[in-house]
C-alpha cells in the first residue's frame, strides 16, 4: 500500500516558530515579543505559558529585519535575568524560521537566603534569653552576689607589728 501526500502551501508565509530551554517553573513568567527591527512596539506578543515550544502567526514574506525579544516578568529583587534577543534578519524568504532561547536566571536569595535564616535564628536566641533574665531577675541577682563574693579576696585581718 503507497499513500502520496501532496501538501501545496503559499509561499507568501513565513513561519516562526522557537523552543526555549529553561526551568519548567520558569516558563509561565516568559513572553516572545517580535519586533520589526527599528520598531519599540510589538507585531506579535505571545505568553509561553508550561509549554517551551512557541509559534507565531505566519508573517507576509518581506525584505524587513525582525528580532524576536524573550521577556520575563520575575521580579528582579529575587532573580537576576536580562532580555534575550534573536535576530531574523533576512531569514524571511524561507517558509519557516526556528529560534532557540536560553533562559537561565540566577537567584539572588540564595546567598542571602543562609544569612537571613542564621540571623533570624541569632535574634530569637538573644531575644529568649533576654526574657528568661528578665523574668528571673531577683534570682540572678543573688546569684551573681554569691559568686562575685567568692571570686574577691577577703581581706586579711592579721596585722604586723
């Protein structure tokens, strides 16, 4: 049995299509923004959502140079990140265009991270003690007579002559 698939297709589209390689928890955070080069407004947005793999609404084959832009929106007091960029420049005398994103933003808690819970974990402690002196002052007290009583020397009461 032979089957014979014949696919006609207008050549006037141009499809962009791109996978991003990134932490899967990141994905929702990301857009793809495409850009006519020279242009700061938007042809085409599109939230990636939990899929790494986009495609864009087929372009009119042009001359134009485009750029596509990847976009967080992880704040950036949590992670350091910046804006990938990929240019289409010329590339849209083709049918299709595949893009490739690497997006990798480092943490900045997780240095601070260990320092935050080490300090936090200092305050109680300084802070129950504190209250476990205040509570049992009078006690303390007499307990710091008594040794500071046996830590002076008494003084002598021989005299010479």
């Amino acid at each position: 049995r032979e089957v014979n698939l014949i696919v006609f297709r207008s050549r006037p589209l141009v499809e962009i299509s791109g996978y991003i390689r990134s932490d899967e928890r990141f994905l929702p955070s990301l857009r793809v923004q495409l850009f006519e080069h020279g242009s700061d407004s938007p042809l085409q947005t599109l939230n990636i959502g939990s899929h790494p793999f986009f495609h864009l609404t087929p372009l009119a084959t042009s001359a134009s140079s485009y750029r596509l832009v990847l976009e967080s929106t992880l704040p950036r007091s949590a992670y350091h990140h910046s804006k990938v960029e990929a240019s289409v420049a010329g590339a849209l005398d083709k049918y299709s265009h595949h893009v490739v994103f690497h997006f990798a933003p480092e943490s900045l808690d997780s240095t601070t991270e260990f320092q935050g819970r080490s300090s936090s974990f200092l305050g109680l402690l300084l802070v129950t003690v504190l209250c476990i002196v205040l509570l049992n002052y009078q006690r303390l007290m007499a307990v710091l007579a008594t040794v500071m009583q046996r830590l002076t020397p008494e003084p002598s009461h021989s005299r010479r002559r």
